[in-house]
C-alpha cells in the first residue's frame, strides 16, 4: 500500500472538517488554539524530526514572538497582519541567537544551551515592564485584517487562522520535500558523511533553526491574536516540554505526526475534566471527579505509555502498518 498515495486523501478529509468545525458544534476558540500548538508542534518537528537537533528552548520562540506581537498590536497600534509579522521576526531572530550558539556543540550539551538561553528569557519576560510581568500582556485587541475584515467575530477569526495555518504547514511540506529538506535529512542520518560531501552541515542547521523558530514564532503571534493575551506559561520551560510530548505522541519525523500529538495533549488539557466527570457517572467512582485536577499526571502516563508502546508514535506506527501490509500484500502476488 503506498501510503504517500493516500496521505492528500487524508489531509483532504481534515481540512474539510476543519473548515466545517465550527458549524458542527465545535467552539472557534478551542480549535484556534489547538491549530496555533499544531503548527507550533510541526515547526518544533522540522527541527527534531529532520535535522535531528533536541531543543527544550522552543517556547522562547513562542512566547517571545507572542510578548512582541501583542506590544506592537495594542501599544504601537500595530494591524493584525503587520503583528504577525513582527512576531515572525522576532521568533527567527530568537532562533538566530539561539542556533549560534546551540549548532557549536553536540547532543545534550547543545540542547541544554537552548533550554539555559529559553530560560534566561523567561526571566527577562518576568521582569520587563511592558510584559505585565505575572499578570501577563491582557487585552490585546484583534483589530482589522489589512484595515477591512474585522477580526472581533470568533468565526472570522476561525477561518483567517485557519488559511494561515494551512499555509504556513504547506511551507513546512515544501522545505522538507526541497533539496534543502534532504540535505537536513543526510545531516540527520549521518553528519559525517554529509560534510564529506562537500555541505556545510552547520549552516543547514542554522538555516533550519530559524525556520524553525520563524514558524514557531508566527504560531505564537496567531495564538496572542487569538485569545488577547500573552502570559508567561507561553515562555516557561514547560511549554518546550509540552512540544516534545506533541511531537513523540505523535510520530517525529512524520508531518501528521505533530497535527496529532498536538490534537490529543491539548484536547486532554481542556477536556480530561469533563472525561473524568463521565467515568465517574459511568463507573460510580469518585476518584475520576478529580482527573480535571491531575492533567500532568495523565499526559505524563500516556507519554510514559507512548514511550514504551508506541516508539514511533501515532502516526508513525500507523504508516509503519500500512507499509507493512503494502509489502505483505506485493509478496502474496
């Protein structure tokens, strides 16, 4: 079975329930802000899942671009669209500085360099006065998209997030199927081998940092957008964690590996009260009323599960199935 024969099929059954969400039941806001941590996700996987680079400082990214974003659009009296992109700029600046310094050494040294350089803005964001400090940057208005489309109605929102989501995925899909995209994927598999090539394995890495951190910034701008605010669990630590979790849940190194990841740890986050609240009634156990207070605990299992039993995630394993009965089924002809 070739499963990049059906991929389209699929991303085309996606999109159409994206675009019919909102008149299904779905809540605008909810599914906006799981789009911004998907396309967050598959920046974060275009760094991981194909330059083979760990970093645990891509919420500097986010919420460094979300913090700008929302200043330049409530205090400069920025448009929406010149907002993100400010926001864009700033996360690939961000991912400038940061990709210098973290693409001169390897392994765990280079990822605890972004985690040590993510932190350092974190305190910053703490104490810098426009920020609001732990208050966080409130009532960032959405203004109008290029001076006409209002974006105070959530649906006309919904859909502009939407277009530029999908638009920013198709970039990612174009990056990695150029022959840029190989050259990560050579620098994933084999370094060494690469730079015998002739190719310059630190500037590729570069290069796919601040992409990386580009996209994750626009995610990060849309999401300030979005909900009106900017607040400092955008820049903290454990937003670089939750990315990695999306990406591993997932599948890393898969391009709907990330959509998924980030479908399921954000739907737990807002939804594993109310599933707690059904188990209860369905099982007259009082203990599940209380899942709504111990969302770590439950994405901390299910990573330890995913670890254990899905080792190339959701998705992963799903193409590594279908690939297996493609070939079960070339060998029984």
């Amino acid at each position: 079975m070739n499963v990049k024969k059906f991929a389209p099929i699929g991303y085309g059954l996606l999109l159409l329930g994206l675009i019919a969400a909102p008149f299904v039941g779905a809540y605008p806001v909810f599914v906006m802000k799981l789009l911004c941590f998907a396309l967050f996700a598959t920046a974060f996987n275009l760094l991981l899942g194909y330059t083979g680079l760990l970093s645990f400082g891509h919420a500097a990214f986010l919420g460094g671009a979300a913090y700008v974003t929302g200043h330049a659009v409530k205090v400069w009296g920025a448009t929406p669209e010149l907002g993100l992109l400010i926001g864009t700029l700033s996360g690939a600046l961000l991912g400038l500085v940061m990709g210098w310094f973290t693409i001169r050494r390897q392994g765990i040294y280079a990822t605890m360099i972004t985690l040590a350089l993510a932190q350092m803005l974190f305190f910053a964001a703490l104490q810098m006065p426009f920020t609001g400090g732990e208050d966080g940057l409130q009532g960032v208005p959405r203004g109008k998209l290029f001076g006409v489309l209002d974006l105070s109605s959530d649906l006309t929102m919904y859909y502009v997030c939407l277009v530029i989501v999908v638009l920013a995925f198709l970039l990612i899909v174009r990056t990695i199927d150029s022959p840029f995209g190989q050259v990560l994927r050579g620098i994933k598999e084999n370094e060494p081998r690469a730079t015998s090539l002739g190719y310059d394995t630190n500037r590729f890495k570069l290069l796919a940092f601040v992409i990386s951190a580009a996209i994750a910034g626009l995610a990060g701008a849309l999401k300030t957008l979005v909900l009106g605010f900017a607040t400092l669990s955008d820049v903290h630590w454990s937003a670089s964690g939750h990315v990695v979790l999306m990406t591993l849940v997932g599948g890393m190194g898969t391009l709907a590996g990330p959509l998924v990841g980030a479908a399921v740890v954000v739907a737990l986050e807002n939804k594993i009260g109310d599933l707690g609240t059904l188990l209860a009634k369905l099982t007259t156990i009082d203990w599940f009323n209380t899942l709504g207070e111990s969302v770590t605990i439950v994405t901390g299992l299910i990573f330890v599960v995913c670890v254990l039993a899905f080792r190339r995630g959701i998705m992963g394993e799903i193409v590594a199935w279908l690939e297996r009965r493609g070939t079960g089924g070339g060998n029984s002809h």
